[in-house]
C-alpha cells in the first residue's frame, strides 16, 4: 500500500479534534494524542494513528468507552492507589496513575497504583518512559482481551499482556524495555493485514496445535473467533521455552488483576453472556522506584549507561553491524521522524478520512494533495 508522510501537527490538531468531537475534554484530549503520537514517533504503527478509529472512536461511539474519565480513588496509602478508572480513556488512567506512583516514590522511595475498569492505553512504554524521565524505574503492564495460549494449550486464555521496564540512563535514551509476553500481538497482526502481509509463521496456533500460516486478516479472524490464538515467547510448545513466555504472561495478568479486585481471562472479551458487546474492563499496574532513594540518580544513570554500553561493545556474530539496547532503535526512529512525520498508509487515510467527513472538521490531508 502506498503512505504517505503526515506532518505532527496536522496528526496533532486533527485527532485532539476528533476526540472532542465525541466528548472527550480538552485537557484528556492532548494526553489521548500524546499517547498515540508517540507510538509513531518511536515506530511503533502498531499502536499509533493505526489504532485512533477502530480502537478509541468506534469504541466511544459504541458506548462501551467513556470520552469522560472519572478517575476514582478506591484505597490509597503512602505508597500505593487502587484505582476505578469506569471504563474511561485508558491514556488518561495511564497518564494520571504512573504520575501518582511517581509522586509517592519521590516521597517515599517507591510508588506503585493498581489500576481495573480501564481500556486500551497505548504503549506501555509511554508510562515508563514518564518514570525515567523523572529519575525514576518504571515498570507497568496490562492485561487485555484473551488471545494468546498457555503453553501445551490452543485457546486463548489470556492477553498479549506487555511486560515493560525503564530505566534511566546517561545516554541521549533510556533504556526502555516494552513488549508483549506473546511472539507477536493483535496489533501487530491488525497492521499486517493492513498492509497485506502473512502472518508470521509459529505466532499463531489452531486447535489442532498446528501453525496458522497465510492471509493475517484470516488469521485474526480465527483469533477473534476462537479457532486459533496467538503463542507466547519461546512458541509451541518447551522445545524452545514457550514455557517462560507463558510465565511470564501468566505473572502481568496476576499483576493486573489480583490487587485491584480486576477482571480476568474471559471477562476481558468485551461480550456479555448475550454475546453483545460491552467495556473490556482491563486492568494495569503501574510502578516507580526513585533512585534519589538509594544512591543518586546520577550514579544510577552513569551506572546503566556504562552497562549498555559494555554490552553493545562485545563481539558482535559474523555479518551483524551492532548490537542494540532496549529503546535505541525507537529513539533512532524518532530522530528520522521529529521533524517529517508519520507515514501512513492507505487504510488509515481512508479512516481519517471518514472521521474528518463524519464530524464536518476542517482538513486536508497530504494525501489528498
């Protein structure tokens, strides 16, 4: 499909008017967008404007998002926050509870809030980028809608449920480790068949316990309906440590639900007995552990930046140009696109399209020209 590079304020100003346009306050509208921009800044389309209709919009318009956040306090100590976000903006529960563990471990040493009745946030590493940026190490994650199968399972009993840490560093990035607990995730899928690429083979299993191959729009149909689901880290199977995916998968789902009194497993599918569609419910959790609290964070910088650095400069295999660290090849991403854009493709001008129309808002799109 061909792109089309979008400038970040067009990006910008159309989707914070789009989200007022169904109801969403002004105020949570930059946080929404902030969100959503930086998933494309860091090159990860999965997440970004490729999701703003048929994730955020569509699901506001159903009624089974709210466009405005009531973000209610249910428990709250020194140190830690359960939090009922009613099924709000999960950017704005996201946003408002990785700054309320910051401001804790700031006080206290370390902070952590415990999130249910939310929706979608966007990259987890938004959150614990929020961490870093304030001296902080930041770890979140999230349950979401069952898709991926425990190991020597076929059914999706659990989501892609991210696994994600920040740490700050001395260098121009920080090390920023953001990413599913499954090989790939529904996102990533949804993008492929987009662009009209294969399922990846080993990412998806069927019923039989076989890999599904071809098509990925068929491929999530089948995910979507039940007859196949997608394989955590390590794939089928132990042979290669599918097993460690599963765990790790299985302790975020914990993580996600068991603090907070959340909804789990197949209350996550976002349909009631009568199989009609309702709010996901899902659940996150959010950590900050200042390091002014042990000992500085200038020495905890300098400490991790010398440690990624021996790493990338060890013995690199036959023919590889570099090793990499976590968050590297996002912030490389970014410096290519600050000052250009984000390409985006065809499917998603066509819903940018439909949004701008749908709502009578005043653009016109570089495609368009």
């Amino acid at each position: 499909m061909a792109k089309v590079v979008c400038d970040w304020k067009t990006l910008h100003d159309f989707m914070v008017d789009a989200f007022k346009a169904v109801g969403v306050p002004e105020d949570d509208c930059e946080i929404v967008v902030d969100v959503i921009l930086e998933s494309d800044r860091r090159g990860i389309e999965s997440h970004g404007c490729n999701r703003f209709k048929p994730i955020y919009i569509d699901r506001i318009n159903a009624g089974i998002q709210q466009p405005v956040t009531e973000f209610e306090i249910i428990k709250e100590t020194p140190t830690t926050a359960v939090v009922d976000g009613h099924n709000g903006m999960g950017q704005v529960i996201g946003y408002k509870s990785m700054s309320m563990a910051i401001e804790k471990a700031k006080k206290y040493g370390m902070g952590m809030v415990a999130v249910r009745n939310s929706c979608h946030y966007g990259i987890a590493g938004y959150y614990a980028t929020m961490a870093t940026k304030a001296g902080c190490i930041g770890m979140t994650g999230t349950n979401a809608r069952p898709s991926v199968a425990p190991t020597f399972g076929v059914e999706g009993m659990f989501g892609t449920n991210p696994f994600t840490i920040g740490i700050p560093t001395d260098e121009d990035f920080d090390f920023i480790f953001d990413c599913a607990t499954s090989i790939t995730q529904n996102g990533k899928i949804e993008y492929y068949a987009r662009i009209g690429e294969d399922v990846h083979p080993g990412t998806v299993v069927d019923l039989e316990g076989k890999p599904v191959e071809g098509d990925s729009g068929e491929a999530l149909k089948k995910i979507r309906n039940g007859t196949a689901a997608l394989t955590t880290l390590g794939g089928i199977g132990e042979a290669l440590g599918g097993y460690k995916g599963y765990g790790f998968a299985m302790a975020v789902e914990l993580f996600s639900s068991i603090l907070q009194d959340g909804a789990y497993g197949k209350d996550l599918d976002g349909k009631d007995e009568n199989g009609n569609i309702r709010p996901y419910h899902l659940g996150h959790y959010f950590i900050a552990i200042d390091t002014d609290h042990f000992l500085g964070e200038e020495l905890a910088r300098k400490k991790a930046g010398e440690i990624i650095r021996s790493v990338r400069a060890s013995r690199k295999a036959p023919g590889a140009e570099r090793i990499y660290s976590a968050g590297e090849k996002e912030w490389e991403i970014w410096l290519q696109r600050k000052d250009s854009g984000v390409p985006i493709n065809e499917s998603v001008q066509a819903e940018m399209n439909k949004v701008r129309d749908e709502f009578k808002l005043d653009y016109v799109f570089p495609w368009e020209k």
